[in-house]
C-alpha cells in the first residue's frame, strides 16, 4: 500500500493530493456556507428594521422610518412613518400589502391606520393573536389619494413590480417579532391608545428642538439634576445656620415656603400632599409670626421659629424605595422626590420618576377635576390659564431672591457686613454671604424644577393636542391590508 510513496509513482501522488486539496476546499467552503446562513439567520431574527428612508413612486416624495414597537408577546406591532406634508391625512387612503421576503406569510394579522394631521406621521397597528412570526416582511404602502394617484410618473422603487408604476406606494422591510425590536409597556395593554403610542415614540411636533419622548427624558434628567443640588444647598444651609449660631449670630427664620421642604428616595403621598398651588400657599400676616424685610423694602414671610432652630439635616434616606434609573457606568441610581407643603405660584407637583409620558402626566394632576373621557388637551388649556393668573397674583409673595438688610448678635451688637467674601468662611461675614448663596441657590433651582414639570406637561400636551385632527379606520368595515403569498 505504500507503493504510491516510490518514484514511479509522482502521478497517483499528484491526483491524491488534488483530491484532498479539493475535498478541503469544499469542506471549508460547505463550513463558510453554514456559518454564513447561522449569520444571516441571526440578522434575520436580531433586525426589526431594514428601511430607514423611503421614496413614493409616483411623487418621488421622500420620507422616514420613525420606529416600531411592539409588545412583549410580539402580537402586536406600531410602525410609524414620517411623510412629507404633500401625502394623504385621510387614513381611508392608505392601502398595505404584506409579503414574505423569503418565505410565505403565516400570520393574517388585522391593521388599524392612524393619520396625526398634517404633522406627517402616519402609523400602522398591526394585531395577530397567534404572534408574528420571526421573517422578513415587505410591507407596501399605497397612498390612494387623488393627488398622489394622479401624480407624473416618479422614480419606481419597487424594483419589477409594476403596481409602482400604477400606483403611488413605498416598501418597507422588517421583522415583526425580531429580538431587536423596541417592546414598550404601553403595548402590552389591552387596547393601546395611538396617542400613548406617540408620546413613547421619537416624534417631533411643531417648532421644538428634537422629539417629544427626547425631551421629556431630557427634562426629567434636568429635574433630578435640579433635586441633586438641592440637596446639597439645604446640607450646607443646615451647616451655617448651626456654625452661625454656635458664634453668637442670630439668623432668621427660613422663608415659610421651603422651610419644611423635604428631599429623599421615597413617592410622594399625595393623599397629604399638595399636587397644585393654593392661594393658601401664599404669604399672609396670618402664616407667620414675623417678617424679614428685604434691600427693596419688600417684606418676606418667614416660618415662625425659634430663632435658634436649623430645619431638620436628614433630609436625603438611602434606600430606594422609589423609582430608579441608570446613572454614569451603568450604575443603578434611586430617583429623587420633592415633599413640600408649599407650591410656588401656578405651580403643580406630580410623579414623574420612573414614568413614561404614555403612563400619564396631566390627567395625573387634573383628573379629578373634568368627567370621565374629558380630552387631555381640554385639562391642559385649563392648567394654562390657572397657572398664568396664580403667578401674576402670587409670585412676588415667593421670591427666589432673599438677601437679609442687616444681621445681629444674640448680645445685640449689629455684624459689618461692608467687608468679607463668600469665599472666605473662616470669618462671620464670609459665612453670612455663603449661607445667602446657598439659600438663593436653592431657592432658584427649586423654582427651575418646577419650570421642568411645567415642561413634561407641555410635551404631553403637544402629543395629546393631536388627537383633534387625527384620522383612523378603526372601526370602519374596510379592507385595508392583503396578505399575499
């Protein structure tokens, strides 16, 4: 058997040596194959969009993929485009197809179409109780709109499918119940609201800056921020109001609005605290015992308290009892809440730690206050002109700005307040000013946070406000979707 390995035979070597160089190649090439087809499956069951832009037919219009989110059973899906303000704003105009890319449909899902005015975004609510299957669907759309219908002839985009030519229309590819999808809570309801569906969804509305999810996440963001320093402000104003009287000076009450303020991880109770400002909240010779009057002349009310007394230092628990999110480093952070008593004028207090804007903002505040089914845009409108008369009647009664016209000693000698630096605190001037910064300080960022809540309300307000001019087929015994296979 080892003849092939002698001179006379360099042929049968030659050939041997081909077929396994041969058999190799193939090998590797059947291995390369499988690998490839393992790859293209996991892209196929990781990817929920495969389009991202997309150009009409017949108008040569182009538009966005804004998103899709789906629920966590993947039975439900809402896909939101974004059309140039020429297209239909008639949801009876749209017409889909659904078809598989590489393999027929197995689901016949049902399809609700929702118009959002003139603001260009349409979107598609597509429902299989079975849940979708794991493929790559194309979806056309079809704007059956007279003007889109009777359009010149555009660029087809659907590649040797003449229904392009005939007809104004797009296509999408995507995968339904891909592990890549966005799974949002507000799906997972029974019937889900196409406006909750659009707070969730990076949508933009009017003349603001970026969407209105983003900015909502960007507000609650900055509403921490404003707690966290707040936080630090009352610590040092606990520790100079206690080094200031350890030294003999006297130092005024707090101003009665914030002097109970409290700032720790627990939800507020809003069963005993206020959600809106009352003009009970507002300074009156009643509320207090004493006032402090101001460089302006203007009096301040102030919490009737020994003049000794320091609000209380606990103010910040560490446990997390509320609402969490994702700090720097992916490090799990407990959210911040606000217990006050006092509102500032035309402000309001409501929970918006851990919410999304789908879970409702304003009907939290205002609810009670309308009937059932009372439109949200129709509370807000309330809010507004609420809130604009308490702060011209109310604001001047909580200031922001608080700086004391003289300061005394418990031996009733008067401290020189000509000289020192906020800076400096080793002296009882420095301390002065630097416990004044920080009760200023304080006193504008708590203001500043409630401007965001006043701001998350707004951004509710921009999505609900849609619902006026939204067009829907829900309801309407029409066939709007084929299956075609």
């Amino acid at each position: 058997m080892f003849k092939i390995f002698g001179r006379h035979y360099g042929a049968q070597r030659f050939f041997i040596m081909l077929f396994l160089c041969l058999a190799v190649l193939i090998g590797m090439g059947i291995y390369g194959g499988h690998v490839q087809h393992e790859k293209s499956k996991k892209r196929v069951s990781d990817t929920a969009l495969y389009t991202s832009n997309f150009t009409w037919s017949r108008t040569g219009d182009q538009g966005q993929v804004v998103g899709m989110i789906t629920d966590t059973n993947h039975t439900k899906a809402f896909l939101l485009i974004k059309n140039p303000t020429t297209s239909s704003v008639d949801a009876m105009k749209y017409e889909c197809f659904l078809t598989g890319r590489d393999a027929p449909v197995t689901n016949n899902p049902s399809l609700t179409t929702y118009v959002f005015g003139s603001t260009g975004y349409v979107g598609f609510y597509f429902m299989d109780a079975k849940g979708f299957a794991s493929q790559i669907y194309q979806l056309i759309i079809r704007d059956d709109s007279v003007a889109s219908e009777m359009a010149n002839d555009g660029t087809v985009v659907g590649g040797d499918n003449g229904s392009f030519s005939a007809h104004n229309q797009i296509q999408i590819f995507l995968n339904f119940a891909a592990k890549g999808t966005t799974v949002a809570d507000v799906m997972n309801s029974a019937n889900p609201q196409p406006l909750a569906i659009m707070a969730d969804l990076p949508v933009k509305i009017g003349n603001e800056d970026g969407n209105v999810a983003g900015r909502y996440a960007s507000y609650q963001k900055s509403a921490q921020s404003d707690l966290s320093v707040m936080v630090s402000d009352m610590q040092s104003i606990v520790q100079y109001r206690d080094t200031l009287h350890n030294l003999g000076v006297i130092v005024p009450d707090l101003p009665y609005y914030m002097a109970n303020d409290k700032i720790d991880t627990h939800p507020n109770d809003f069963t005993k605290e206020p959600m809106r400002f009352t003009e009970e909240m507002a300074a009156s010779s009643e509320m207090s015992s004493g006032s402090h009057y101001l460089d302006d002349g203007t009096s301040i009310q102030t919490k009737p308290t020994d003049d000794t007394e320091s609000p209380d230092s606990g103010y910040v628990t560490g446990d997390m009892a509320g609402a969490t999110y994702v700090g720097e480093g992916g490090v799990e952070m407990p959210y911040f809440y606000l217990h006050t008593m006092y509102l500032n004028p035309g402000c309001v207090n409501f929970e918006w730690q851990g919410r999304l804007m789908s879970n409702g903002l304003i009907s939290q505040v205002f609810g009670n206050d309308y009937p059932a089914g009372t439109a949200l845009s129709k509370m807000y409108n309330g809010y507004q002109e609420w809130s604009a008369v308490a702060k011209a009647d109310y604001a001047a009664a909580m200031p922001t700005n608080v700086k004391y016209d003289s300061w005394r000693k418990a031996d009733g000698s008067f401290v020189d307040m000509s000289t020192g630096s906020a800076s400096d605190t080793s002296t009882v001037q420095g301390l002065i000013l630097a416990y004044e910064n920080a009760l200023n300080d304080y006193l504008v960022k708590r203001a500043d946070y409630f401007r965001y809540l006043d701001l998350m309300l707004q951004g509710e307000y921009s999505v609900q406000s849609l619902g006026e001019t939204i067009s829907s087929n829900n309801g309407v015994n029409w066939q709007n979707l084929w299956i075609i296979n």
